[in-house]
C-alpha cells in the first residue's frame, strides 16, 4: 500500500500556505514602511502668527483661519491660501508631478509640499485633521488593516471547508469499515 500514500498534497498544502503567509507578512511591512514615510513628509511643527508675534505650535493645534509663515524648505503643514509672496513649490510628494509649482496670492497650497525659493503666509482653510496629507495617511492606514472582498471570502470557505472535509473522511472512514472490515484497506 505504500504506493498509494499521498503524503505530498499535505506538503504542497503547508507550502503554499506558508509561502502566503509571508508574502502577507511581507506586503504589510512595505505598507508599514511607506506609511511612516508619509507620516514624514507632514512636518511636526508650523511658524503661526498670533497676536501680532511669530509662535512655533505643534502642527496638530493649527486651526483653520490661522496665518502661517513658511521659509524656503520646509513643509506645508496644513492647506491653505497664500496671503502674501510667491515661491516654487515641489509638490511631488503629493502630486507626482516632478516640476516645481509656481504659486502666488490666492493660489492653494497643499500639506506636505516643500516650499522651494522664497518666504510665503498663508491662510489656513482647514484643520490639520483635515488636511490633503492627513486623508492621504488616513486611506492608506484604512486599506491596510481592511482585508480585500476575496481574501473575506476565503476565510469564511476555510471555516467551513476543513470541518466539513473532515467530516466527510471521517464518514468514509465508517463506511469503508462497516462494508469491508479491513482497517488496511
């Protein structure tokens, strides 16, 4: 009888399953991995002028209608209108677009692109929780700890699949011994 084992479907079976578990394993750290990246491109503090004087806030507390004062090279934290001068704007990390912007008075800025040549303010439309990059991390942390319609699918098939699969060899197994009585066969 030794010809009729199958002792490579189990193996195959453990394989495959083991080979998705880590290409999951491995999808979710990239994921990870480019979620902290875009976490980094928000900066974490932002120039807001109040009461007449420069103040540096935590970006979470920037609330919509404050002004905000950004340098050359550093980060939109909230979006915004420009109230005053007019720089390039390298949006890429946001867009994809490779060239930088020209912006200039009531044109929109947008979280997380870099300021490129001059000193703005601008105006805040919105709050930080709201902003561009904000909804950007907010999707992509959503997507990543929901599973796809076909991955739901098959977990509730396997629920079933292997009680039943075992039920049924079980069943096999009685009727082959009650019409046979050979435990070998």
């Amino acid at each position: 009888y030794s010809r009729e084992l199958y002792f490579e479907s189990a193996a195959m079976i453990l394989t495959l399953v083991t080979i998705g578990k880590y290409l999951e394993t491995k999808s979710k750290a990239k994921t990870s991995d480019a979620l902290g990246k875009l976490i980094d491109l928000a900066p974490k503090t932002a120039n807001v002028i109040r009461n007449g004087a420069e103040v540096t806030i935590p970006a979470e507390e920037v609330k919509s209608g404050d002004t905000l004062i950004i340098r050359p090279g550093e980060s939109i934290p909230v979006d915004g209108v420009i109230i005053e001068g007019e720089s390039f704007f390298d949006e890429s990390s946001i867009t994809g677009e490779s060239k930088l912007v020209h912006k200039k008075e009531n044109d929109t800025l947008i979280s997380g692109s870099v300021n490129g040549s001059q000193g703005i303010t601008y105006k805040v439309n919105k709050k930080a929780s709201d902003s561009t990059i904000s909804k950007i991390i907010e999707m992509v942390e959503e997507a990543s700890n929901s599973k796809m319609p076909l991955a739901r699918i098959a977990d509730k098939v396997a629920l079933y699949f292997v009680p039943i699969v075992m039920a049924i060899s079980l069943l096999a197994f009685i009727i082959w011994m009650i019409i046979k009585n050979d435990f070998t066969f």
